[in-house]
C-alpha cells in the first residue's frame, strides 16, 4: 500500500476507534463533553463510524483498479479539505478559535488531504 494512504488510513482508524470508545476524548479539546446518550451516539456516529469507513475505503482501495483508487483518494481529500474549509468559515466568524485546537486541526486536515491527493 502506498505509504501516503496507509498514513491517512492509520489517522482516520485511531480518530475512529477513539470515538467508538470513549466519545468524550474526541470532544474535550474543545471544552464540551457528550453529556448524554444522544450526544454520545452523535460523536460515536460522525467521528467513529465515519473514521472507521473511511480507513477500510483507503485500505480496500488499495487493491482497486486505478481509476476506483483514485476515486477514493480524491473523495477522501476532497472531506479533508471540506473539513478545513468550515474551520476557516468558522474562524472568520470567530478568529480567535485558531489559536487553540481548530487551528491544530485545521493544519493536520490540510496535511492529511494533501497527503492524500500525493498517494494518488
């Protein structure tokens, strides 16, 4: 597998076993904690079960025709980069979230979708 993909494949799996299992932990850099059961189920959802998918997409991928390969590095790229580009809408509305996690985040989505689009 191309060691650009693994990378990513590795980043989404560990966000999504960590979601899966401790819904709080991926909630606590930004000072709020999924205090109920449906809060839990939401973290559990879009950050542990979308993580987990994407990881198999990428890993699976790996054995796909070319143009399936490229398909799912671009998908994945291209949500790595929706990602970011709502923290830069969020941070014109309020600047001073970058300069804690956001800011963190936003640079390791970049990263991650830019890694992604060089395993293409």
């Amino acid at each position: 597998m191309n060691a650009a993909a693994l990378v990513v494949a590795i980043g989404f799996a560990g966000m999504g076993v960590a979601a899966l299992v401790r819904p709080a932990l991926i909630w606590a850099p930004f000072g709020a904690e999924p205090t109920t059961p449906e809060a839990r189920n939401e973290v559990r959802a879009v950050y542990g079960g979308f993580g987990i998918a994407l990881a198999v997409l990428l890993l699976l991928s790996d054995d796909a025709t070319a143009g399936v390969r490229d398909g799912v590095l671009l998908a994945v790229a291209v949500a790595l980069f929706g990602m970011a580009a709502g923290r830069l809408v969020g941070a014109f509305l309020e600047p001073r979230a970058l300069l804690s996690w956001p800011g963190f985040f936003l640079g390791v989505e970049i990263g991650m979708g830019a890694l992604t689009l060089l395993a293409r």
